[in-house]
C-alpha cells in the first residue's frame, strides 16, 4: 500500500483526504498539517521518508516543495481553475445582495493559465480590480496590508485571497473576504489523475530490467597476461564485484563468457542504483586495465529487455566515449546515463513527413532524433557542424554530410554564416526545421 502525504492547511487537507478515501481505497493518506505555507519545507525534507507520495493543497506549497531536494515525480498539487473565483464572487453578492463592482486578489502566478484567464473575464466585468501577484517567499502580513489598506480607502468591496490565515484576519477586522480554495470536482479530479500516475509508475518500476556489462579486448587482454592462472584470479575479482551489485539490486548474475556478463533485475532496482553500478564499472575498469562499457534495457519480457541491453552496449562500441546505454520499453535512448552529458532521444518517429523525408535523404531516424534531442537540450537557435561534431564525438566531415543530407530533404537550412577569426570561408550555421 501506498503512503501518500497530504500538506496543506487543515480545512483543506481534511476535505482532500475526505474525498480521496472515497476514490482510492488501496492508498494511505496521511495528514500534514501546516500553519504557515513556508512550514512546507520542514514537513517534505523532515518525513519524506515516512511516505512514497506527496500531495499538497495548492501551487503554493507545491512550489516551495520543489525547491528541496525531494525528486519531482514525488510531488503533485490541487489544480483550481477560474471556477473557484467565481464561486467567491457568487458567495459574496448573494450575501450584500449585490454585484460586486471593486474587488482585491492576490495570487501566486502558476505554469496553469486558466486562474489568469479567468482574472481577465472578471476585469471586464468590474469597476475596478486591485491584483497582487506575488512569490512563495511573501510574508502573508504583506498580503493582508494590501488588502486592508484599499479597504480602509474605500476603494474595495470585497478581498479574495489565497491564504487562509490572510482570510481570517480580514474577517476579524471586518473586511468581507474569501479564501480561494478548489472545488470538490477540482479535488476529484487531481486526486484521481495522481492516483493514477502512481499505479503506472508501481508497474512501471517492476519492469524487467536487464544490465549487460562487456571488459573490453578481452581477448587481448588474456593475451597479454603473462602469468597463466592472473586472468583466471581477475575473473573472480570481477565476479565478486559483480556479485555486490546483484546483490544492492536484488539481481541474478550470468556470466557469458569472454568478459561479458548479464545481470537480471526489476527496472525500479537498477535506476535506484545507477551509481552504484557507475562505481563498479570504474573499479572494474582499473583493475582489469581496460574498459568497461556496459547496455540497459528495460521491457516486459526478459527477451525484450535482454534486447534493449544489448543493442546498448553495441551502442557503446559505436560511440567509445559513452560507457551506458540504457534503452526503455518505449523505444527512448539514453546516452551517458548518469552523467552530466547525458542525452535521451527516440530511434521512433511518428510524422509521416518526417519518416519520407528521411528515407528519401537516406538519413536513420536515430541519428535524426538524437541532432533534434540535441539541439533541445543545448536550446541552440542555430548551430555548426563543429557543434554537432563536438557534442556527438564523430569527425566534423561525418556532420558535415549528415547536415547537407538533412538540408537537401528540407529537415534543416542554413540561416546566416559566422566570421572566423582567422583567414578562411565564413563557417555556416544551420537551423531544423
């Protein structure tokens, strides 16, 4: 069972956790409960063990959330759309018996462009309209002078806020005002799509993963060895080695023979423990004096992901500066995985444009989505064939036929030239199309 952390403030974690055990009965929901949005922080690192999931009450915690440590695909928040603003001027005039001309709002602007459209729709609709956008960094005594200060003018009607405490101390001091807070359908639906997401990554995780590890010029390696039973003594270190990875994965280890070696695991396992396998295969590496290079794949079938494996490793021998590469179920690449190079593409392609023009230029979709994936990673406008031969370790004549074969299928164009600094041809620069 699952141990999903719900972090908000208490009216709002009471009503979110109400709602989820009426969807997800095979789940835990766990209260965190906050007085301040800025206690987010303390609650995420502090008990982040305790739980597999978090869920917060809105983009405000979510926000500070993501500025720890904790990995990303752990954390998800109540999405409110415009709706919840309404229903706050709804509220409001049913209780002056009135439309409310002149209002205050303070929001936190979010990556969701709905609650800023609904913004707009209300400013045709009112008199005047006081907007305060703010950062999760805000003391909430800012929020609250903002609005009470027009208050006092006279220049408001009506406060919306989205702090409870702002709410409460508004009221106690007599301004009418409304907490935005998301709607029981809002809740239903976020719940149910993050409920969702993790029964996909639970199936996800238990993937059949396979690590397929190669010592290279084996053959000349036993050559070299002078003494008969050294190379017998550095299979059995390598073993051990080996042996201490199966056994931080939870894998079975199978000796191919020839320095080759296949370890069998679940895809959870291995990706929790890339670093790991990272430090074997440099240990491995300074003690057989040679290198170590090594294919990840992942799939649904040991056959499948034996596959994968091993169309990585054969990767690596294409390309002798990538130690790993991991191939996944839906056909992405990964290139120097666990590095700082590190650079994942499809060998698939689904534009029908795109496949015939390739085949007309005789160009392979792998290398077409791995420039593509390149040149979204390194956000270039524009590039040269020095760019493209520097970043995927192939002579600059190989990019250079690559980049014309792409232009002549209208896939790429040039888009201006660049001076060099010595004498020479201006170097073009290109762009894809």
């Amino acid at each position: 069972m699952y141990k999903i952390g719900v972090v908000g403030p208490v009216k709002s974690v009471k009503r979110i956790i109400a709602l989820a055990r009426e969807i997800e009965q095979d789940m835990e929901f766990i209260p965190y409960i906050y007085a301040i949005a800025t206690e987010t922080k303390h609650l995420v690192e502090t008990y982040d063990q305790d739980v597999d999931f978090w869920l917060f009450s809105g983009y405000i915690p979510y926000k500070i959330a993501s500025q720890t440590k904790v990995s990303q695909d752990k954390l998800a928040h109540i999405i409110f759309s415009e709706a919840a603003i309404y229903r706050g001027f709804l509220e409001q005039s049913y209780r002056q018996k009135k439309f409310i001309e002149n209002v205050s709002i303070d929001i936190i602007p979010s990556p969701s462009q709905m609650a800023s459209e609904g913004l707009a729709e209300i400013q045709k609709n009112v008199n005047n309209m006081y907007l305060k956008e703010f950062d999760v960094a805000i003391d909430p005594k800012e929020l609250f002078d903002f609005h009470y200060t027009l208050w006092q003018e006279g220049k408001i009607d009506f406060a919306i806020t989205c702090y409870p405490s702002v709410d409460e101390e508004l009221k106690d001091r007599g301004v009418p005002s409304y907490w935005v807070s998301p709607t029981k359908t809002e809740i239903y639906h976020t719940v149910q799509l993050f409920t969702e997401k993790i029964k996909t990554s639970y199936y996800k995780e238990t993937q059949i993963g396979a690590v397929m590890l190669e010592i290279k010029d084996f053959d000349s390696l036993k050559e070299r060895m002078k003494q008969g039973y050294r190379i017998q003594y550095l299979e059995l270190q390598t073993k051990e080695n080996l042996l201490q990875l199966c056994e931080q994965i939870d894998g079975s280890l199978i000796e191919e023979g020839n320095g080759k070696y296949t370890i069998f695991s679940t895809r959870g396992a291995i990706e929790g423990q890339i670093k790991f396998l990272q430090e074997k295969m440099i240990q491995l590496s300074i003690e057989m004096e040679a290198k170590v290079t090594a294919g990840i794949g992942f799939a649904q079938t040991v056959f499948n992901a034996e596959l994968h494996a091993h169309r990585g490793l054969r990767q690596t021998k294409e390309n002798e500066a990538i130690d790993i590469v991991m191939i996944q179920d839906d056909g992405t690449i990964i290139e120097s995985v666990g590095n700082m190079e590190e650079l994942s593409y499809s060998y698939r392609a689904e534009d029908p444009d795109i496949l015939e023009k390739l085949k007309k230029g005789n160009i392979s979709i792998k290398t077409y989505m791995k420039i593509h994936a390149l040149v979204q990673k390194m956000r270039w406008k524009h590039f040269t064939t020095k760019d493209l031969a520097t970043q995927l370790q192939m002579s600059e004549r190989n990019a250079q036929r690559i980049v014309a074969d792409l232009c002549s299928v209208d896939l790429a164009k040039i888009c201006g030239e660049e001076l060099q600094h010595t004498r020479g041809r201006p170097i073009k620069m290109y762009q894809l199309v």
